[in-house]
C-alpha cells in the first residue's frame, strides 16, 4: 500500500512512524493523535535550503509558511535548518517570536492586517511586511510614523494564473480577495505610492498562485510575469526593486495516484527560467523568496485514530466511526480532499470491505474519507490517516467542544509531546 516517508510496517503487522509502533503511542497518549516525524520535516527543509543554494547562487531563501502547521516546535526546527518563515497573523508571529525565531526572517502576511498586528510586527523588527492592498499601505505607514520607523516592506500583486487546482484554494487569479492586480494598473500605482513615501522602504514583489500544485509550468509562469513587473517598474519610474517572493503551493503524494517533483526540480526550472527572462531583460537577477508549507509539513504528519464501531447498511455502504473527525481535520469536508487511510494495527490482514470514516461530529458531512479499502475492522482498532501535517492542527476546532488532541514528535524511536492535549479546563478558560 502507498505509505508516507518514515512509515513502515513491523513484524506485529503494526504501522510504524519514526520508528515508533503507533499502537504503543496510541496506548501512550491516546487517540485522536497527531503525529509528526521530526526527521521527515528537517529532510525536506534542508532539501529545500540546499537545492535553493544549488541552482540559485544568486541569492534566495526558503520561507516555511507556518499556518500549515503552526507550534513552538516547528518555529524551532525552521529556524534550526536556516530557513525563514511566513507567519499570517500576529497569534502566528506571537508563536514565532516565543520559540526565539529570528524576527529578520519572517515575512508578515495576511489581506487585511490591523494597524495593532501591523505595530507588533514593527516592534518586533520583521524582516518584511507583505503588503496586500492600499489601505493597509497606509495603515502601515502611518504607524511606522508613529513609532519613527522606516518598514520593509513587498508589495503582493496578482498575476492573474490559474494553476489548475481545487477553486477555494486558487490565490493567484485575477477574481482575489488577495492583492494588487497587475492588469488594471493597480499593482503599478501602489508601486508608485508606496515608493514615495518615506516611512516606506519597498524592497520587492510577492505573489501565491495557490496549493497543492504539481506543474512547473505556473511557477516559471509566474516568476516571469513578476519579473516583467519588475522591469517595466524600472523602466516607468526609474525603481529597480531586488526582491521578488514566489509564495508557496508546491503539491504533495496525498495518494499514490499523486506524483510531486522532487523540489529540486522545481528550483532547477525556476532558476532556469529566471536568468533567461533576467538577461533578455537585462535585468539584475532578484534575490527569490519560496514559501512552501504544506510540502514540508504534510508529509510528516499522520493522525490516529481509534475505531469506535462499524456500521454496515447492506447495499448502501459501510461506516466506521472513528473518535476524531472534521474538528481535527476539516479537510474532507471542506475540499473533499483525498487521504490514504491505513488500517495501523492490522496491516497485513486481507482487505474485506470499501468503508466510509465517519467522524464524531453532530453533523452528516463530519467524514474522514469515503470509498477506503480496509480489512475487517473491530471497536478498538487503530485507523492512521497519512499525510496530515499541514493544514489539520492548524485547522482545527473545538466543534462540539471537542478537545483538540496532541501532537507527538517522533525520532528514531523516540517520541515526546511538542503540543499537549487540551483538557476540559482549557475548553472553558475563556468562558465567563
Ligand atoms: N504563501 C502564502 C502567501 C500562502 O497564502 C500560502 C498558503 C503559502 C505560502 C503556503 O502554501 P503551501 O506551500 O502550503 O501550498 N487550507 C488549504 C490550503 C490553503 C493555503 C493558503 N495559503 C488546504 O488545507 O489545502
């Protein structure tokens, strides 16, 4: 069966992660539980860091996108393996900055950042501002006044591609809640004015085309657009900006039906197409910025899960209902995203049945995945749904006030807590 990197199966016939049973860590700590291979993050960072190093020399650096999976721990091992990070709201960059991440390295997102997020991350001397728009351009400016600073700051723009990827998660056309449209003009007058205004240091351009891509061909599309951008900028108002962000989106082997590149393949091409473009330009090649989450944190991830019992309606289908659902991950019923499910304590047992995992929600679309080819399975067993680093914990709710489960790091055998399980106290914390 298509299992994830780090995954293996023991003599008990039992799932492995890390090294580690995932029947003892479910005995351990119980179920649902997240479950990440601390091994398998760094390897893709470091691949990352190094093929950027590799095919362009000319300067970049690779920025984790955070809210894929969001928590002290991950904010460490990042910053650990040299790379920046993207952090979207200030809950994020609060997290950063308490796991001691390096504040010149982050790059601060979002569509529609407050004045009091765009002060904190002043404060805290990020390394750049993404602005989205003109309103928080001159929200922005105004509080570096305030605070008699200068912000650096990279202007978005959407460059109007579509990458051929599921519609709520499309970021990079030109009908966006995200930024600066280059069609009509838009992004050029925020160049304009951002340029002329003194507590303003604009350093360059960034753009996301979206998730969970697997073609080359957006990526190149895209720096080539964004470098076009950069020089008919230069050649408007005599500005020649040195950055340029490329965002993240970089698709991952969810199933075995997905086949992703190998990163490096990606950077080869990118670079490829860039010094081309640059030097029919004759432009100075930009420093680049990749921003990639999902692919450094999905991998990773597994979430167990234990079966509380089967339901067979005959002729019409098969649930199993397991103790989590869409509050840990509301993937399946907001995408229909597909998942490989493994049957983690009976791995070698024949395959008897097509299942639907039903979550524990009070609510009919709370499901795992439909149409899983599983063996006979019991109260009691142990399911693992593969690849939920990104975009699971980072996701969750408290839905029907379920605690959110905790996540255990896994190396080489070993496995420790990074989040706790919350409790029925944390549940009602805030509660008045
Ligand atoms: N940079 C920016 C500005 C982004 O908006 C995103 C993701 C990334 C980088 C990282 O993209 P990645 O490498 O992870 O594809 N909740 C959805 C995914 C939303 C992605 C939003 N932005 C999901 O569960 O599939």
């Amino acid at each position: 069966m298509f299992l994830t990197q780090g995954l293996a199966v023991n003599e008990k016939g039992h799932l492995t992660i890390g090294g580690c049973d995932t029947t003892e860590l479910a005995a351990a700590y119980g179920t649902p539980l997240y479950v990440m291979d601390e091994q398998v993050i760094r390897d893709a960072l470091k691949e990352y860091v190094r093929s950027m190093k590799e095919f362009y020399p000319q300067g970049g650096r690779i920025a984790y996108a955070s809210k894929a999976c969001c928590f002290l721990e991950m904010y460490r091992i990042a910053g650990e393996e040299g790379a920046g990070a993207d952090v979207a709201s200030a809950g994020e960059l609060y997290t950063a900055l308490q796991a001691g991440f390096p504040a010149d390295r982050l790059y601060f997102h979002g569509n529609n950042k407050p004045a009091g997020e765009l002060r904190m991350a002043l404060e805290a001397g990020v390394g750049r501002i993404v602005v989205d728009n003109l309103p928080e351009l001159h929200r922005l400016s105004a509080v570096a006044r305030e605070l008699g600073c200068t912000a650096d700051i990279l202007l978005r723009v959407t460059p109007g591609i579509d990458a051929h990827t599921h519609s709520f998660i499309r970021t990079g056309q030109i009908d966006s809640k995200f930024g600066l449209t280059m069609e009509n003009g838009d992004a050029l007058a925020a160049v304009r004015e951002a340029a002329a205004m003194k507590e303003i240091s604009l350093r360059g351009i960034h753009c996301h085309i979206g998730s969970q891509i697997f073609d080359a061909e957006p990526f190149i599309h895209a720096a080539e657009v964004l470098l076009d951008f950069l020089s008919d900028v230069r050649t408007q108002t005599g500005l020649a900006m040195k950055e340029m962000s490329l965002g993240g989106g970089f698709g991952i082997a969810y199933t075995a039906e997905d086949q992703p590149r190998p990163y490096s393949e990606y950077m080869a091409m990118v670079s490829g197409a860039l010094k081309k473009k640059a030097e029919a330009l004759d432009y100075p090649l930009p420093f680049i910025i990749l921003e990639p989450g999902r692919s450094i944190a999905a991998p990773a991830g597994i979430t167990l899960y234990t079966v509380g019992g089967v339901k067979n309606i005959p002729g019409v289908r098969t649930y199993i209902s397991v103790d989590g659902g869409m509050a840990d991950n509301p993937r399946y019923a907001l995408y229909q995203a597909e998942y490989t499910v493994a049957a983690a304590s009976r791995m070698n047992d024949p395959v008897a049945c097509q299942a639907t995992i039903a979550g524990r929600c009070c609510e009919s679309g709370d499901m795992l995945q439909e149409n899983v080819s599983l063996p006979d399975m019991d109260s009691g067993d142990l399911l693992a749904v593969l690849a939920t680093g990104a975009y699971n914990y980072s996701m969750s709710s408290n839905y029907n006030r379920l605690p959110r489960p905790a996540v255990v790091m896994v190396k080489n055998g070993e496995s420790r807590v990074v989040v706790r399980g919350e409790t029925y106290d944390d549940l009602i914390r805030n509660d008045i």
